[in-house]
C-alpha cells in the first residue's frame, strides 16, 4: 500500500503490559522518535496516599516514522510492543497536530502540565477537588491565590475549617 505522506508521521503502538519502559527505550535504539505523554495519579493504599507517574493513555506510545520507506514494519517485532494501530492492512496515522498540542502541554520529562496561565484556570471561590496527596478527592473552596503559584482552599476537615496550600496542578475545578 502507497502511504500519501513522504515525511514522518505519528502512529500509535499498543504496548505489552508494564513495557513503556522497555518498549520506549528498544524503539529508540532502532532510531524512531518516540512519545509517551504522563500524569501523576495519587492512589490510597493502606499505608498511606502513595503518588506515581503513569502514561496518559496507558497501554500505547506514540512513534514517529517515515511509513512510505516502510520502516513501521519493524515496530511490530520490537520487544515491548505488541501491535501498531491500524485499519486494514497498514497502521492508521495520528494527526500531527494531535501530537504537537500534548506535546505542548507537557515539560522536558514528558509529563503533561495544567493548562493556561493561573488566574485563567482557577478564581477565588472555585470549588476545587484534589487530584493527589493526602486530600485526594476532597472538596474545598479557593480563598486566594498568591503570586508564587500557590492556591490557598478552604477545607473542611472534622467540622473545622483549615486554610490549607497547594499547587495548582493538585486540584481541578469542580
């Protein structure tokens, strides 16, 4: 099959379980640019709120190659992946601008940062939820914000309130 585009593109491989590591290290080693975007995700276990980096979409990376040359073929074969995503006989494409964006949003480790500035995202008076740490999925109410990049809330914590700081990347409007 004839690929219309003569220049890299992006694809997306579907990844053995708990390989990003080593799938993202062997494809870089055949020389495909590669990109596993990450969030931090906070879990309650019984020891505690035990915080991790995970892949956004767990299960897949993006790979950029040039499919015209052929060369995706050996994605298929590389330890750690499973498939590459396709419809039909040859892997379906991701729109370059799909990438650049997530690509936009993340810092040099890849992992994907809050968007817009501070005051566009958070006001006083939003009601914010914790994403991570030990407050995970409680509620408050923003009181301020202060030029550091700190987020003063409000939480009710055994009936008294508690002003309390956190990061911006910590909480999500409700």
């Amino acid at each position: 099959m004839a690929f219309a585009h003569a220049h890299p593109q992006w694809f997306l491989a579907q990844l053995k379980p708990n390989c990003s590591g080593i799938a993202e290290r062997n494809l870089r080693r055949q020389g495909f640019t590669t990109f596993l975007p990450l969030t931090e995700e906070t879990q309650r276990k019984p020891s505690g709120f035990v915080t991790k980096t995970v892949p956004l979409f767990p299960g897949y990376i993006f790979v950029q190659v040039n499919a015209a040359l052929g060369l995706w073929r050996s994605i298929n074969s590389t330890y750690g992946i499973t498939k590459l995503v396709s419809f039909g006989s040859a892997p379906a494409d991701v729109p370059n601008a799909l990438v650049e964006t997530l690509q936009a949003g993340c810092d040099e480790t890849g992992k994907l940062q809050p968007t817009g500035p501070l005051s566009e995202r958070l006001k006083v008076g939003d009601t914010v939820r914790f994403l991570n740490g030990p407050f995970t999925d409680l509620l408050s109410e923003i009181t301020d914000l202060a030029a550091d990049r700190r987020v003063w809330v409000l939480l009710d914590i055994l009936g008294s309130k508690t002003r309390v700081s956190a990061k911006p990347e910590q909480l999500e409007r409700v």
